[in-house]
C-alpha cells in the first residue's frame, strides 16, 4: 500500500480525525514481522539523506505536531537515528519566549528553517499559533483565522525555495494517552517529562481535535500535504513516518555532484605514482 497517498490529506478535502482509526496497522501482526522492512527503510532514509547533503541542492522539512504523549520524541528518535548528524538537526518550539513573542509568529520559525543539503526535523512548529493558541485564546479569532493562509504562503516560498514538506499529525486516542501518561508516572526516567499541563491540556481534547482538523484542512496543499498517522502502536507509526519520508525523498531523483576533478586523470597522474613509490620505498 502506499502511504504517501494512504494517510495523505488530499488538499481541499475534510478531515474527521474520530472516523480514523488510531489503531490501523496494515498487514502486519505485530513489531516482530514488521522489524525487516523498519530496518530497510531505515537503511534508505540513512542512504537518501547522505544523498540529499551531498547533493547540496534541496532540503528537507518535517514537521510533528500530535498532543502529549502520542510520539513526537520517540518518532524523532527512530528517524534521526538512521540519519548522519551532519546535514540533519532537529529544532523544538516551546513556549515563546520574550523576544519570539514581540515578533511576528512566523519570524522565530523562519530562522530555524533548513538551508541547502539539510533536513530539519520541527517537534511543534508554526502550527502551534493555530492550536494551543487558538485553544486557549491567546490571540483573538482574527488574529488566528488569518494565519492559514498566512502559513501557506509562508510554506510556499519554502517549496519555492527548493524546500520539501511534510507534515505529521500523530493520531492517538484519549485512552492510549492515558495508558501513557500511567507509563511515565512508572517510569522514573520519564518523570521528567510530567506536567499538570498534560493533565489540564487533557481536559480540552475535543476542542485540540477541533483546531487540529481546521488546521490539516485548511492547511494540507499540494507542496505542503499533511499526512494523518495512526499512532497508537509505536512501531506503525514509526514504520509510517519512515516509509513517506523515503518514498518523498526517492521521488526527488537526487543525484551526486559531478566531482570536481577528473578522477581519471587523477588515478593516472597522482595515485599511480603514489603507488609506484611506496611500493620501492625501502
Ligand atoms: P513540550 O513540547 O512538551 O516540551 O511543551 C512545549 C509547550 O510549548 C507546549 O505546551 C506547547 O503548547 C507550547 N508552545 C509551543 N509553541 C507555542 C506557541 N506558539 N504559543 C504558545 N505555546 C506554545
Ligand atoms: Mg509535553
């Protein structure tokens, strides 16, 4: 099956997040029988990346938005790991601090975009200024409500610009969040990551689905699609995230650079000799 168009949301269309299914995994039984194609695509995405930077040509974006505990730190984990740090970065958006919030939204999100050859991972992104935002009314509605369009043309200078996008919504439902939150509450490693945030932000479920379906409807284009992930199993989602990436990069066609040099002539004229003289050298 292929993802790209599977979990895509086509542009234009409406988007009812409870009619999909959090659990959906494919063909396969479970993580075992699904543990050899998770390790080719992560062998593709490592190839295809040292391609992208070498090529030095185009860039990639992701962006990850989900609510608490649905994966983003776990989904950057598996695709970061097959990629070489070099050329690839991750950027995560917090709250605003002073001086972001004196800008305008898109100012602190711009500067964190990837140049030429890189990809860059977004845990939250501009979306935020259309979610917890608009959620907890932190700007007016006219404010908000101008800011789609205001992403898609920002998105679009990117694409423009030589940038691809893809944009993820980690799909969980409220009981698998809960079963989450249980887990860090377990876990001393991860007591850490335990706000009252999650609990309250909780609480206002209905209406974080509400603005997510706004925002993958009216924000979903054909340069910047968003795709709707099930994410109720890490593994799938993992799988998933990693299949669209490779499928999006394979389509690029990259191509090495041509060398800068005449490897021939240099296999002749250099290496020959180098060869020739550590083989006399005493
Ligand atoms: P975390 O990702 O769990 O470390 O939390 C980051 C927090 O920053 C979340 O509660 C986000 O909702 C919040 N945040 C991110 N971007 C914005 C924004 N533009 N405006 C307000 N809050 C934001
Ligand atoms: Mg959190």
């Amino acid at each position: 099956m292929d993802y790209l168009k599977l979990f895509r949301v086509e542009p234009g269309s409406s988007v009812r997040l409870n009619k999909i299914d959090p659990d959906f995994k494919d063909k396969h039984e479970d993580k075992e029988s699904a543990e050899l194609e998770i390790v080719k695509q992560n062998q593709k995405i490592h190839d295809l990346q040292y391609l992208m930077y070498a090529e030095n040509r185009r860039s990639l974006l992701i962006c990850l938005q989900a609510m608490d505990a649905a994966g983003k730190d776990g989904t950057i984990n598996h695709v970061f790991a097959a990629m070489n740090a070099q050329g690839a970065r991750v950027r995560s958006f917090k709250t605003p601090s002073h001086e972001e919030a004196a800008h305008d939204f898109l100012w602190r999100i711009h500067n964190a975009t990837p140049a030429k050859g890189e990809v860059v991972i977004f845990n939250r992104s501009h979306y935020e200024d259309v979610l917890v935002v608009r959620v907890h009314k932190l700007v007016p509605k006219e404010v908000w409500s101008e800011r789609y369009d205001l992403i898609n043309d920002f998105e679009r200078n990117l694409v423009e610009n030589g940038t691809h996008i893809l944009k993820f919504f980690l799909h969980i439902s409220l009981d698998e969040q809960l079963r989450r939150f249980k887990q860090r509450l377990d876990d001393p490693a991860r007591h850490w990551k335990i706000t009252d945030a999650d609990y309250t932000e909780r609480r206002l479920w209905p209406e974080y689905q509400n603005a997510y379906e706004d925002a993958l409807e009216k924000t979903s284009t054909k340069h910047a699609p968003w795709f709707v992930i099930p994410a109720n199993r890490k593994w799938f989602r993992n799988l998933a995230v990693s299949r669209i990436v490779t499928g999006t990069l394979e389509s690029l066609d990259m191509k090495f650079p041509e060398p800068v040099v005449n490897i021939d002539e240099i296999r002749r004229q250099y290496h020959a000799a180098e060869e020739a003289a550590a083989a006399s050298a005493p």
